[in-house]
C-alpha cells in the first residue's frame, strides 16, 4: 500500500478557475468593488478600535474607463496591502483575507459587513481581463507594491511610487470582452450588483445645477440666472438602503420611496410592507412589500431580490422565500445563505428553513395586526392579497395555523366574514338535515347571477370565492372543519338545505307528481340529467338546473392540478333539472292535452334552464333563437 498526497498544479488550475469559476463573466466587477468595498470596511473598523492610526475620511470607490487603452480601473481608499500582503492574499489562490479578518477579529467585526469570504473573487477578474495590475498602498508605513500578472501562473511584484492610501485595479480588457468597456453596460453592471453597497462609488461625473448664494448674482428676469453649473462626482449607490435602517427609524413615506428606488420602472404603490431585522439565530434583514396582485398573476419581473451585505446576489429566491411569498416583493439580505449550491441543497440547509419560517411567521404577524389595527382597511385590500393567502394556505401548514385569525370570505354584498363568523351568522338559517353547515358560495356573479338571485331570495349568505385555487382550498377546509360543507350556489345543495323548503305545502298530489315526472323523463335526456322534483315557494324558477357539487369541484381541482382525480376532466357532464311543482309552469304542462304542445313546453323549459347555466350552446341555442322569434310573431 502505498499513501500521499494529489498533486494539484497551477498551472492546470488557473485557466480552470478563469473559465468556470463564475458562470457569468459580469460578476468581476461586483467581485472587485466588493474587495474594494471590504478593504475600506476593515480600515473603518481598525480605525475605530484604534488599531490603524490614520484618518479614515470620507472614503469611496471609483470606477473608471479608459476605452481608449481598454483598461478598467478600480480604486479604492482602502487599508491597501504591503507587498508581503500581495503575497500572502494575492499569490495564495483560495486564501481569503476576509474570512481571515474575521477570524482574528471575531467578536468586534461580526457586524462590520466585510463581504468575501472564499478567497476566488480576486481572480475572476481573469474573466475579462488579459492582464491584471494592482497597486496598493498599505495604511501602515511602507512603501507602495505594484503586482501584475497575465493570466499566466507567473506575476511579477515590485515596488511602486504611489503614495495615497489605497488600492487601485487595473484591468487590461481582452480581446474577447471589449464590450465592457462601453459606459452603458458598466452603468448596468453597477445598477445591478451595487446600487445599495456600503461604500459611495463613484462612476463618472454629472453636471448639477446649484442655486448660488444671495449677492453674487445681479438681479435678473431670467430665471435661469440665478443657478449655475457644476460638476460633481456620479455616485451611482445608495449606501443606506431603508433595509439596513431599524423600523423605528422608517416612516410610511420612507417605506414607498425605497420601493420606488427599487423598482423604478413600478408605478403601482404597495399595500403594505413588512420589515424583517433579525440577528440570531441567523442574521436576515430586509423589507417585504405586497404588491397590488388581483385576480391576474401577470408575469412578474419585479421579483424579491436578494443581497448579503448589501451586494446583490439574484433575484431567484427559491428555496430561501416560501414559494406563496415569491408573489411579494422587496429585498431580503442573509449572510447566512449559503451561495454556488444547487437549490435543492439549500433547501436541506437548516438556517435556510428557519429563515423560511420566519418570514411566513412575520408576514402572518403583519396581517394580523392590520386586520386588527383596521379590518375596514384590510377588507378593501382583500381582492388585492388574497391569492397570496389562498396560495399560502394549501401550500404552507405554518400559515394556515395562522391564517383563521385574519382570512376573510367575502360575500356576493361585499360583507366579509372570517370562518368563525360565518359559523356563528350561518348556523341559524344555513344547516342541513344533519346539521351541517353548508356554506354557499359562487365564483363568478355573472355567470351564476340567476342561482345566486335565488338563494338570496331565500335569504342564504352566498360568498364570494372566485380564485382559480378555490375549489383546493375548500376541500383543506372542509377536511379541517367537520361540520362545514361548501356548495357552490348552482350546484345540488337544495336537497342539502331542506328546512326551510320542509314548510312548503306541495300544491301537486302525489300521484300528480308521478305523472309530471314520467311526462318530464320522456322528453329530457336521461344520460345528463336527473329529474328531480322539489316543492318550493311558487314564485321560485320553475326550472333550475344544478350541478352535484363533489363532481364539479372534483373536475376542477384536476384540471387546475395538483388534484390527483386522475382522469376526472374527462368524465362526462352530470346534472340535476330541478322542477318546481308549486310552479304554474308545472300545472300547465300537467294540464295541456295536446302532446306536441306539452312537448314544445317542457322543451323550451329545459332550454331556459339550460341557458342561465351556461350550458345553451351551438346549434341547440341557434334553434332556440329561432323558436322564440316565432312565438313573437
Ligand atoms: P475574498 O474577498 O473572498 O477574501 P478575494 O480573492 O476576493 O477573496 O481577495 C483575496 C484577498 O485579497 C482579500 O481577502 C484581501 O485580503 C485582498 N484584497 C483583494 N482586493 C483588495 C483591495 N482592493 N484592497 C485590499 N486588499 C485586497
Ligand atoms: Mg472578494
């Protein structure tokens, strides 16, 4: 046996890491702004424990081009290195200094938002780059270093003149990746990873308008006189986004402007955010705003972007964010979120799923109080959040602990009710022969405008339930409320909620009602519909189709998936004709003689019935058109 170690050479390593390291090439920069970004963090820090000597100033970062000569620079004014540092955290790929920094000084820099921490980000500048200088001068009295490799192993390290503090990055732009040094597309860049990091970077200058000072200026008509132009540095960052505030500090107002700032492009205002500040035991800021969603899910492009320390990571928060709260939008920033791990890894990282949790406990918290600071508030932004909370409620059992506090079911008057009000309002006049409460509901108050006009009439509460996952949720509730059944206002739910029908007196006899029945089951096709004969207020529709509610909603949940009724989409339609026998339309079809004449009744009946359900189509309704016409004549 024999034992040792692999040898690894570089030389075969570094053209691996300069093309696989980062898939995308545009992550240099945000990688050498954040070294910039951390090498001015840590002076910040040494100076406040009295460790480094010097002032720290009013430190930045610039970015500059010089396209002319295809070079990138970046400077910072930084603690900079000595040239036994370049050595050490330049030459040693893999070797951070930042995760090094945070070790030596463990207990005061936990919060000093030092960023790197694999020791790679430095060499990603390869990736654009042919040839790659740095010049650095430490904060601590030795000359400058001038380090500069070409992306072979070799480098060379010498001294330098330079004697501001600080360190700047020249990158000599290959070939290949010139268009990094168009204006626009950096602009885009630093728009993208960096508009909310830590440190004023400077890109560029813009001309400002400033008012001048009372006594310079003569008195003049002309406006415009009186400012004047100057330039001053574009700084192309907020370095303290609202997230990084405590709530304390933040009003109303701060909340909607950050979110502009956020989403230019968005002029819709949110509902309402929600700021999440917490340190242990994980460390996760941010804010969560609830858009304006409504019935549709337009496609979003306005997604919860996520940041560590202020540096932007993605904007795909899967797996991190509970997938109903994906909706929102906002920024989350978590140095605890493990990065360059597939998604389904970081949904088995621990301090992913309690960072899940609580986010879905501080959104539940939130809607709590709203609902129980001002309900009439909260019921006015109902339409516009309660898919997130349908969503939340099938796909997240946390939520739906919650939720009974703060749900709301909304009825066809705009009443709403939270589900133990509606237990309490409905048990009196809405319980069936087993004392069940069905609850009426329809999702659509046009299509089902006649049946919902009827239960009113008979003085049922019918909600209003038009979202697509409706029919999901109403099952989760049904399993979890024993004695709560749903039944949408066109379905069979009239043989349900019989005790108000019980007091009618049925002005048929019995042996009247046998023969309507056999009359009716001539003529309406059996393979669709039921006949079903009901004594009910005489005023009521006299014809009335209906539809099992447990074969719909089965129907429904297969076809908006996730129902596991295999196969139930393609089972053929079934449906009741209930026919009042208290109705006048009743006793004349009983009473014609004439069978073509009875025929011709019953027929134009089912058709009525037909066509306030939707169900009057193509040819059937062409010729019922037309036979209607003619009885006008
Ligand atoms: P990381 O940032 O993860 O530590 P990098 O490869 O990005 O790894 O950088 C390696 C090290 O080089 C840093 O930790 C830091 O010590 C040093 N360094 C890089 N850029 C600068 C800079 N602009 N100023 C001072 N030190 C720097
Ligand atoms: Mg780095």
């Amino acid at each position: 046996m024999s034992s040792g170690k692999i040898n690894v050479s570089v030389e075969n390593i570094f053209p691996l890491i300069k093309k696989f390291l980062y898939s995308d090439h545009e992550i240099f920069l945000r990688e050498l702004i954040s070294n910039a970004t951390d090498a001015t963090l840590k002076l910040k820090h040494l100076t406040s424990i009295g460790e480094a000597n010097v002032a720290y100033g009013d430190p930045k970062i610039e970015v500059k081009i010089d396209k002319e000569n295809k070079k990138i620079h970046i400077i910072d004014q930084g603690l900079g290195m000595t040239s036994e540092e370049v050595e050490k955290y330049i030459n040693q790929i893999a070797f951070s200094g930042a995760e090094e920094f945070l070790e030596k000084y463990k207990d005061s820099a936990k919060d000093s938002g030092v960023i790197g921490h694999f020791g790679l980000g430095f060499y990603s500048a390869f990736m654009v780059a042919s040839k790659v200088e740095l010049i650095t001068k430490s904060f601590k009295d030795e000359p400058a270093a001038h380090w500069t490799c070409d992306g072979s192993p070799e480098f060379t390290l010498v001294p330098h003149d330079k004697t501001d503090r600080g360190t700047e990055i020249v990158l000599h732009i290959a070939e290949d990746s010139l268009d990094f040094l168009e204006e626009s597309k950096i602009n885009g860049l630093l728009s993208k990873y960096n508009k909310f990091m830590p440190i004023p970077i400077k890109f560029g200058t813009r001309k400002e308008k400033i008012e001048q000072k009372k006594g310079e200026f003569v008195e003049s008509e002309n406006k415009d006189d009186v400012f004047t132009e100057v330039e001053v540095d574009n700084i192309i960052n907020n370095p303290n986004p609202a997230w990084t505030k405590q709530p304390s500090e933040l009003k109303d107002e701060d909340y909607k402007s950050f979110y502009r700032e956020l989403y230019p492009m968005q002029f819709e205002e949110p509902l309402f955010n929600i700021h999440l500040n917490v340190d242990y035991p994980f460390n996760l800021t941010g804010i969560l705003y609830f858009p304006k969603l409504g019935a549709d899910l337009q496609i979003q492009k306005d997604k919860i972007q996520l940041y560590q320390n202020q540096v932007y990571v993605t904007d795909n928060v899967e797996g991190i964010v509970p997938e109903f709260l994906t909706m929102l939008k906002g920024v989350i920033d978590s140095p605890d979120i493990p990065l360059n791990v597939s998604r389904s890894y970081l949904q088995a990282d621990g301090n992913v799923k309690k960072i899940a949790n609580y986010i879905t406990r501080k959104v539940s918290d939130k809607l709590k109080s709203l609902f129980n600071e001002s309900r009439e508030e909260f019921e006015k932004k109902w339409n516009d959040i309660k898919i997130v909370l349908e969503y939340g409620m099938l796909s997240e059992d946390k939520f739906y602990e919650k939720a009974g506090d703060f749900m709301l079911y909304p009825t066809t008057d705009g009443k709403f009710f939270t589900l133990a009000e509606l237990k309490e309002t409905l048990a009196a006049n809405q319980t069936d022969k087993d004392g069940k409460l069905v609850i009426l509901y329809a999702s659509n108050k046009d299509a089902q405008h006649s049946y919902i006009d009827i239960a009113k009439e008979r003085g049922y509460e019918v909600l209003l339930l038009d979202s697509p996952i409706v029919s999901h949720l109403i099952q989760k509730l049904e399993a979890d409320n024993e004695n709560v059944t749903f039944a949408r206002v066109d379905a069979d739910h009239l043989d349900k909620l019989i005790t108000k029908e019980e007091t009618q007196i049925s002005k048929l006899s019995d042996e009247e009602k046998e023969k309507l029945k056999v009359v009716l089951e001539t003529i309406v096709p059996k393979e669709t519909y039921t006949v079903q004969l009901e004594a009910m207020d005489s005023k009521l529709t006299p014809f009335m189709i209906t539809q099992p509610e447990f074969m719909r909603r089965m129907k429904e949940m297969s076809q908006s998936g996730g129902g596991g009724m295999f196969g139930m989409g393609n089972m053929p339609e079934m449906y009741n004709l209930v026919v009042n026998t208290n109705s006048d339309l009743a006793t004349s079809i009983l009473s014609t003689e004439n069978e073509d004449t009875k025929k011709a009744l019953i027929k134009q009946a089912l058709d009525l019935a037909k066509l306030s359900q939707g169900l009057l189509k193509g040819e059937d309704l062409t010729s019922f058109v037309k036979r209607s016409f003619e009885t006008l004549r």
